[in-house]
C-alpha cells in the first residue's frame, strides 16, 4: 500500500483511483461497506481512502479528551489488510480546513489526487465549516469528471454502527457490542514499554502499554487474545489485561497491562495487539496484596474459561 500525504504533488500512476473518503476511525462495517463500494464502483481502478491526520476533531478541539479508537499507524495497518492500494492520508491543517466545498472538489479530488470515482457515507460533510453535502459532491462530480456513490448508514442489531456508537459500548464496558459494530475485536495496538515489574513481583508479569491520545474503554480487567506481531516471541496468545491506574499504587497515568497465558519470556520493544473480548470486573483497591494477588489468580481462571468458550 502506497501511502500519499500531498494532494499538490500526485505522481500520475497514483491518480484515477476509486476511493472511500472519510476518518475511518476504528475500520468498523459501515466503513468496510463504504469501502467495498468503492471496489465495486471500478474494479479495474486501484482502490484507495481519504482520509485526513491529524483527525478533524482532533485539529478543531486539540485540549479535547482523547476520543481516537486507532491510531493512524493502526488505521493504515487495517486498511492494508481489506485489499487498499493507495491511502490519501492528508494533513489536516488551516489552508485545507479553509478550502470552500466547491475547491474542495476541485482542488483536491479532480485537479490534485486525479480520481476517478469517490464514495462517502450518507452523512458526509466537507469543506470549510462542513458546508458541503454529499448531494454537493454528486453535483461537484458532475461538472468535474468523477464519479460519485453515497453509501446508505449502516446498522448493527439496533444500533446505528458508527464510531461514536463504538465509544459507548466499550466506555460501558461492553466489548462484544462494540465488536459487532466493528466487525471485529477491539484492539489496542502498540510497543510494550518499561514498567515497575509490580507484576513480575506478584507472580504475574505483565506486559505493559501506552493508551494516550486513545479512547479510553472502562478501566477494569478483561479476557484478551493477543498478537505478539515481532520479535522471537511473536505468535498469538490468550490473557488477561487490566486498564486503568493501579489504584492499589498510589496515583499513575491510565495504561493497560497484560498477562499472557503460558508465556515465558521478554517482551519489551515487541509490538503488541491486545484484542478486549470481556469485560470482568472494574478496578478495585484491595485491603493487602493477599487479597490483590488471589483476586487476580481468579480473574486468570475467569478468563480462561471465556477464551476457552470462544
């Protein structure tokens, strides 16, 4: 996958793809639809996204809480894996956000990125102040030579599939709602870095993860598989993880920390994804370390029969 950043400067074998224009944050099955048209719309175009770093959001609303179910490199890596050839990842910034819809459509759809068909979701707004409307981009596609689908919203069960829709479910704990929307497991994805070996201490050693600039899921333990992506442990593994801020050690920055089943080995500097399938129970603070270190040997226990179930 070929991963573009300047609409200005587009070589001429990267241009007259069909792409999906959106924030795909999360990949979930309203974005794996939106994308599939795309596909479809022009089998013999190389498929390609729009999307747009940092997220809109993020730009508009910088001191905002952390709200990001991926992060780009996540985002990039998913988007490889359903078939996408060419990812038009744009800087988010003043001269684009003050683009008019009109020069939205001209600037960087027709004259800059040179597509030939575009696919947005019902919903979809775009230019300056989101004055554009998908029903705009049909007409802008008219006058400047690309095509244009407007995919139908998605539902999962009764739930509208949507990103915010996803947030929810896993801010109240419910991972297999948010993975019905998603289309997969949640993941949270990222390199272990070094801790206070706490877990080692207790007798389960835990590998530990960064979850700023992500939105964060109920802090609590939950039954996890995991994807060791690199070096010489790299395989998949069941385990349990913990999010939150270690209330039993004084006060710490949220992370999640994991303890894979049946491992043994070093960890750090490998790259892991961590898959939130169940949620246990919430973080609590035990009277002694007793009581934390059976509580955990139950919660492994818990978690081993769900994983099993699975």
């Amino acid at each position: 996958m070929r991963i573009i950043r300047d609409y200005k400067f587009v070589t001429p074998k990267d241009k007259g793809a069909s792409v999906a224009i959106g924030n795909f944050d999360g990949v979930h099955i309203g974005h794996q639809s939106v994308i599939d048209l795309a596909r479809n719309a022009a089998p013999d175009a190389p498929l390609g996204i729009m999307t747009f770093e940092p997220h809109p959001r993020e730009y508009f609303a910088s001191d905002a809480p952390a709200f990001r179910l991926t992060s780009a490199e996540t985002r990039a890596h998913r988007l490889e894996k359903l078939g996408v050839k060419r990812l038009y990842e744009l800087p988010f910034n003043t001269a684009l956000s003050s683009l008019t819809p009109e020069e939205f459509a001209r600037d960087v759809i027709a004259d800059g990125l040179g597509l030939a068909h575009v696919v947005v979701g019902a919903d979809f707004c775009f230019g300056k102040g989101r004055a554009g409307t998908a029903q705009d981009l049909e007409k802008f596609g008219e006058i400047m030579g690309f095509g244009v689908k407007i995919a139908p919203l998605v539902q999962a069960s009764d739930s509208l599939v949507s990103s915010t829709n996803i947030r929810q479910a896993l801010t109240d704990g419910r991972p297999r709602d948010a993975a019905k929307m998603l289309g997969h497991w949640h993941r949270i994805d990222g390199p272990v870095i070094g801790g206070e070996q706490r877990g080692r201490d207790l007798g389960f050693p835990t590998a530990n993860m960064s979850i700023d600039g992500l939105h964060q899921p109920k802090h609590g333990v939950y039954a996890v598989l995991v994807d060791v992506l690199d070096g010489p442990h790299a395989g998949s593994y069941n385990g349990a993880s913990s999010i939150g801020v270690r209330p039993m050690f004084g006060t710490n920055t949220a992370n999640i920390e994991t303890f894979l089943f049946d491992f043994s080995g070093d960890l750090y500097g490998a790259t892991l994804s961590v898959a939130l399938v169940d949620y246990l129970r919430p973080e609590m603070k035990f009277d002694d370390l007793d009581s934390l270190i059976a509580q955990m040997g139950r919660d492994c226990d818990q978690c081993r029969d769900i994983l099993a179930a699975l």
